[in-house]
C-alpha cells in the first residue's frame, strides 16, 4: 500500500445524521415491495455512464417515489457540500457517485448500458434537479385494455409533476407527491385519467370535424387549465337557442333572455361586418 | 515492462461468467498513484491516495486502509506514471468489484464503467484465447 494513502472523510459532508433523511435507499424502495409485480426499468443518471437496470422493481408504484426521496436526499447534500465550499461541479459529480453506489447495495440493481428501450426509464438530472420518468400504463376496463405511454416530469425539490401522454403529447394531469404516495396511483388511477383524457379527446375530436350549422356558435372554454367545447345551437321554430357541451354533445339547458340579446346584437353586429366586406 | 501477471480461469463467486472472460485480459504490475474518491459504507465519504498492485485496460487493484462496499462507484484519477513523473490523467469512474481484507487494509479490484483511458501508458492488448469475443464486448459496452 502507499505510504501517503489517507482517508480524507472529514472534509466530505456526509448524509449521516444531519441528512433530513437518513434511510438508505433499499430502505426506502422496500416499503412499495409488498404487493409490487415485477417490472422492469432501468434509471439513468446525468453524468454516469452506464445507467441502473432492475429487472424487478422498476415499476412507478415500487419505484418512482423512493428514488424521488433519494434524489431529494442527494440534493441536499450538494447543497452541504456547496456550503462546505466545494464547487457546483465537484458536488454533483460525488452527488452522482453517492447515488449510484446507494443504489447499488441494493442487489435488484445492476450497472448496464444506457438508452435501453424499458417499459419504465427514469431520468435523474442532479444538475437541473429534475426527475423524468417515461413508462407504460394498462388501463382494463371489462376485459378491455387500454396502453398509454406517458411522461412524468417535475422538480426534485418539490412538485407538482406533470403527466404526459406521449402518444397524444397532450397534459393528462398535474399531480401532487402525496396522491403518487396512495396505494393504487400508479396502477390504477393514473390509467384510469389517461383513458378519461382519451375519451375526452376523443368526445371532442367529431365535434371539431363536423360542419357548423346555420344558427350555431362554438366556443371553447378555459376551465381549469383545459379547453372545454360548447355549442349554442339556435332552435328552427321558436327562434331560442341550446347550450350544449361540447364534449359529449350533451344539452345542457336553454340560453336565458339576457344573454339572448346579447348574442342577438353580436349576431346582426357580424352579419353587417359581412354585408360590407 | 514488468512482468505480466495473466491469471487465467480464477473462480470467483462474485464474478458472472462474462465477467470471467473480461478478467482474462492481460494484468501488468505496474504502480501509478491514483487518487480515489468516493463512498464507503454508511454513506461516509472519503479521498485518497494509493498505489495500485497491477492494472489492465479495463481494471486494477489497490489497496485501502478502509474497506469499499462492494458494487459501489468511485473515481480514479492517475496521478504519476510508473516512473513517478506527474500523469495527466482525468478521473475516470470505476466500479469495486472485490474487496477482501489484506495485511494492511483493504484489497480492492475494480472495473471501470466507461471507455475513457484510465492510464499514462498505453497496455498492450493480448489477442483474446476465445475466439468468440463477443462477451468481453458487451462488458466493454456496459452490458453484463
């Protein structure tokens, strides 16, 4: 052995006590284990070469969270070791090392190559501080079964994070870190918004297509972050007009006298516009 | 050029076959100081300096006077040649493969898990005794 070999360990802030969570990370990913069904997927890190391969706990409701909870444990020891005066660099390269080797005393884990197409890929960007995961989702409703492919994206430090459909690129939901700590959320709710999504645009997309009648206003609605479609359709014989959504081609009621007059002058208002044009 | 120290055929319960194939690459006793960094069990973190005992293209050994949890992730950076003249040498990260207790600390072999060059001279390379050399390949690729 060299004769200048030295443990430098008081100069590196460790986790130890002062970490705000000192679990380890198999730790962590044990408590999802119980009725988990195994998955396979594979978690890369930023700035390491190979990525982390499971061939059994690589699913959203066994995985997402814990490496979650290990990437937020991480952060903060950047953030320590900054404090102690390392550079940003040097931080996140022990960041990285500390992660990965954390994740290998689990042995589900492995070293393997990256860019493996998996049903579940994570991405954990310790510079960015950010957490990505891309992963198929089943929803079954009698007998039937509905694939999604999504993306969950978001801060480390805190959420929420965003569900995208890939294959649509639509936003399904925007979450919060408690609901993907339900039992389920994975499994079953999120598939099931995803189908919900799906119809939805679906419900929509004829509405869009088919041709507008004499008499008929579309409008689409803000609501919630979401565009929601109404028609107001005037009535041939008494001259009143519907209000239906848009979405399931619903009636929802008739449009009351006040509005009335309103869209009437809107209506002769654009009629003239048209006669001058 | 030191000697070379091939070991063929070394059975090793904690090696996969394919690594098995890896390890028949030539070794050579060559001594760089390299500098380590990164975490040993409980998370402590350490740097510091050795010497290693023998190296290859993809792997070394080393001794420590603390121990390395096996699988974990580290760096090493060369630091001289074998003549003790300053190397300049980027980190490259390794992965320990065996830790087993010596005289003085800890013997650690690793493998690295990139293709960077690790060291100041270039080994030479042994034609491979398999001809099917698809295994060491993979390992080269990062697949087990």
């Amino acid at each position: 052995m060299a004769q200048n070999s030295r443990v430098l360990a008081p100069s590196i802030p460790t986790g130890g006590g002062a970490a705000p969570d000192s679990r380890s990370f198999g730790q962590r990913l044990n408590r999802g284990r119980t009725e988990a069904v195994a998955s396979v997927g594979t978690v890369e890190i930023a700035g390491l070469p190979q990525a982390l391969h499971t061939r059994t706990f690589g699913g959203l409701d066994v995985l997402f969270v814990p490496l979650l909870e290990s990437c937020r444990a991480i952060m903060a020891f950047v953030d320590r070791m900054c404090a102690a005066g390392e550079t940003k660099q040097q931080a996140l390269s022990m960041a990285r090392l500390r992660l990965a080797s954390e994740m290998l005393q689990d042995p589900s884990f492995t070293l393997a190559t990256r860019d493996i197409e998996e049903d579940n890929v994570y991405v954990v960007d310790l510079e960015h501080g950010t957490l990505t995961a891309r992963a198929r989702l089943y929803a079954v409703v009698r007998h039937r079964t509905s694939l999604f492919k999504i993306r969950i994206e978001g801060s480390i430090a805190k959420g929420p994070y965003t569900v995208q459909d890939t294959g649509t690129g639509s936003t399904v939901i925007q979450v919060d870190e408690s609901q993907m700590r339900q039992a389920g959320y994975f499994t079953t709710f999120l598939p099931g918004e995803c189908l919900r999504a799906h119809i939805e645009k679906e419900a929509t997309s004829p509405l869009a297509k088919s041709e507008m009648g004499l008499g008929e206003v579309r409008i689409m609605v803000p609501v919630a972050g979401t565009a929601v479609p109404f028609i107001l359709r005037q009535k041939e014989t008494s001259g009143g007009w519907d209000i239906i959504d848009g979405r399931g081609n619903q009636w929802l009621g008739m449009l009351p006298q006040v509005a009335l007059n309103h869209l009437t002058q809107l209506v002769e208002g654009l009629a003239r516009i048209a006669r001058r044009t | 050029m030191p000697s070379e120290t091939i070991k063929h055929g070394l059975a090793d319960a904690t090696m996969a076959t394919g690594h098995a194939h890896a390890r028949r690459e030539p070794r050579f006793e060559l001594t760089f100081e390299v500098e380590l960094c990164g975490f040993g069990p409980d998370s402590q973190g350490f740097k510091t300096r050795t010497s290693t005992l023998d190296v290859s293209e993809w792997g070394c050994r080393f001794e420590v006077p603390f121990r390395m949890e096996p699988n974990s992730v580290f760096t090493l950076q060369c630091l001289t040649d074998d003549k003790g003249s300053p190397a300049d040498c980027a980190p490259v990260m390794f992965q320990v493969v065996r830790a087993t207790p010596s005289g003085r600390g800890w013997g650690i072999a690793a493998w690295k898990i990139a293709s960077e060059k690790v060291w100041p001279v270039d080994l030479p390379i042994a034609a491979p005794e398999d001809p099917d050399e698809r295994t060491v390949g993979m390992r080269r690729d990062g697949a087990e």
